[in-house]
C-alpha cells in the first residue's frame, strides 16, 4: 500500500490543507489579512501600552532614585550637624574640665601652701622648745658636772676636794 509522504495516509486520500494546491492562494490572502490585523493590533494597542508601562516605570525609577538622593543629602547634612555639635560639645567639656582642674589644682596649691606654713610654726615652735630644752639642759650639766667631778675625786683620793677648786677646773675644761 502507498502512503503520501506528508499525511501518512494512504494514496488517494485527502491532502493535509495547507499543502493543497487550490487553496494556497486564498490562505496568503488570510494570511496576509491575519498579519496586517495583528500588526494594526499590536501597533495600535498593545505597543502603545507597553511603551506607557515602561514610561511611567522609567519615570517612577528616576523619582524613586531622587528621592533617595534628596534623603541622602539630608542624611549627610544631618550628619554634618550631629558632629558639628558634637565637637563642640567635645570642646565646651574639655574647657571645663580645664578650668575644674586650675580651680582644683589652686585650691591643692593654697592648701598646701597653709599646711606649709602650719608646719613651718610647730618647726619652729619645736626648734624654740628644743633651744629652751638644751640650754636649761646646759645649764644642768655644769652642776652635774662640778658634782661628779668632786664625787670621782673624793673616790680616788679618799678627801672631798673644796668645791671652788672643782668648779674652776670643769669651767676649765668648757671652755676649750
């Protein structure tokens, strides 16, 4: 059995439309016809849309990116202020941690200087007490002096010795 190479039928059946001979011109009529509609469609229509879809997205982007320009720079603006005040905030606690340490470095400085001169009166009244100590302590050493010299003599030599004569001799020898 033959079979027509483009329908898979057997020879002497129908041909497949499109490939049919009589047909042919009156489907490039409608294929034309079909064409020129859908282009008319298409240019008409949905072109015209699509391009308005993306204009208004294109324009939506660009608003959308100044925008967030216009806050940026607002952003940066702020930030400029923030550390502006921020430095001066900085400067004003420096100036005042300057002046509460002179204030309290003057006030260490006259505290000292009073404890200075506190200390300076008990030196001097203790220098005073000791000069007072020593020479009543001076005054007592000649006399102890006279007496032991007079004890240590009478030791030696068994007589106590006349007392001018002792007192003569350690006089004698605080001189020197």
């Amino acid at each position: 059995m033959a079979t027509n190479a483009h329908t898979e039928q057997p020879a002497g059946t129908k041909v497949f439309p499109p490939f049919h001979k009589e047909t042919f011109a009156s489907q490039l009529v409608w294929l034309a016809i079909c064409f020129i509609a859908l282009y008319l469609l298409m240019s008409k229509i949905a072109i015209p849309r699509i391009g308005g879809i993306l204009e208004s997205r294109t324009k939506s982007v660009a608003d959308d990116l100044a925008e967030a320009n216009r806050l940026k720079e607002q952003s940066d603006a702020a930030l400029k202020a923030y550390e502006a005040s921020l430095a001066e905030a900085r400067g004003r606690a420096q100036a005042l941690a300057n002046e509460t340490r002179e204030r309290l470095n003057a006030q260490a400085a006259e505290a000292r200087k009073a404890l200075e001169a506190e200390l300076q009166d008990k030196l001097a009244a203790a220098e005073r007490s000791i000069t007072a100590t020593k020479t009543a302590a001076m005054a007592n050493v000649r006399s102890i002096a006279v007496e032991s010299a007079g004890a240590i003599v009478e030791r030696l030599i068994g007589t106590a010795p006349a007392p001018a004569a002792v007192e003569a001799a350690v006089a004698g020898v605080l001189k020197r």
